[in-house]
C-alpha cells in the first residue's frame, strides 16, 4: 500500500492487516507506516484515508509515519498527524532527514539508517552519546521511545548494544553529563531500543 501501489488501498486490505496484528495483544507498540521517496505530500489526502482507518481500527497501537520526502515536512502535514494522534519519525536519510519537531507527545521513534544512508556502516559513540541524552530527556518527560537501527548491512546490533550500555547507571560519560555535580553516580535511565529485527517493549517511568 505505501510502496507499490502509493498510498491506493481498498478496505479489505487494511481490515486483513488490522486483524493480523490484533493478536500482539499486551505486546501492541507502534505501527509504522513507512512512505518511500517517490510518495509526495500531493498525496496527503490518501495518507489521512490510511490514518483514518487505523485509528478506527488498529484499536492499542500508537502510529508513526516515515517520510523520505522533503514535500513532507510542513506545518500542515503536522497538524494533520496531531489530529489523527500520529507521530512523526525522525529518521536519518540524507537526501531528506527529518526536521526535530515534536509531533506526539507521549511518545518518540527514531529510525536510523547509516551514517551515510546506504544502510551500511556505524554510529560513533559521540552520535550515540548525543541521541541518548535526547531519550533520557523525553523518557524523563513521561515519553515512551521508540529505537530502531536500520543499518543491518552494517553495525546495526554493536550500536544497538552501545546505546543500550549508555543508559547502564554506570555509564560515566552520560552521568556526568546529567549530573555534573555528583561524584558518585547512580541514576539508571530506563530506555526502549530495537532494531529492525525485533524491539525490546518499554519500561515505564513512575
């Protein structure tokens, strides 16, 4: 539906889809309805027909919206996924990353797909460093956060694990950076991480 046929569906379609992941029962996170760059924002109308349906439908899951086209990123396509409940993903293609706007409220996705796009490759551990900081802030804001690493031709699980130690209470660099003023440091920061292989469900903050 979002690829080969551009955003055309009949209603069969998304009814066999909902009913399919209608049995994640308690495991429900976030569907992802990834557009490819060929899929213009002269195509709004058809995305909100999909975004639509799933709200009415996919009843559990929160929903996220992949956009590799620039056409996309405008305060009216904002709106339009705010109404539907939607977020937006921020994802690191370099012909079209997207813009750090805060969509959805109670929750973040971040899909990463290289360093140079190609789904190749490695994050250093200064990017890493800089996206935990990102998530700690929005887990501390009550947010659940969404990770997935898309470089699976590449270093996609070393990353995985490399952020994941990130958010270890030991973690000096993290923890200095929180709480410059502590010398002895405790603080575990509960984190949801994935790749596209499979995702770890989220702590909760009380």
């Amino acid at each position: 539906v979002t690829h080969a046929k551009g955003l055309q569906f009949n209603q069969d379609e998304l009814e066999r889809f909902a009913e399919t992941v209608e049995h994640a029962g308690e495991k429900k996170g976030c569907l992802l309805v990834q557009l490819p760059p060929s899929v213009k924002s002269d195509l709004r109308e058809e995305l909100e027909g999909i975004l639509e349906y799933l709200r009415g439908d996919a009843k559990g899951w929160r929903i996220a919206v992949e956009f590799r086209d620039n056409s996309w990123y405008n305060s009216t396509v904002y709106r339009m996924l705010q109404n539907f409940g939607a977020g937006m993903v921020e994802q690191d293609m370099p012909k079209a990353p997207t813009p750090q706007v805060t969509i959805a409220e109670d929750f973040g996705y971040l899909r990463f797909h290289g360093p140079d796009g190609d789904y190749r490759g490695s994050y250093d551990e200064a990017f890493l460093l800089g996206q935990a900081m990102r998530i700690a802030a929005w887990i501390k804001e009550g947010r659940e956060v969404y990770v997935y690493f898309n470089n699976t031709a590449g270093e996609a699980f070393e990353n995985l694990q490399t952020l994941n130690a990130m958010f270890n209470p030991h973690h000096e660099a993290i923890c200095k950076q929180q709480h410059p003023h502590c010398s002895t440091c405790f603080h575990p920061l509960p984190i949801c991480t994935g790749n596209d292989l499979g995702q770890l469900h989220p702590p909760k903050i009380n």
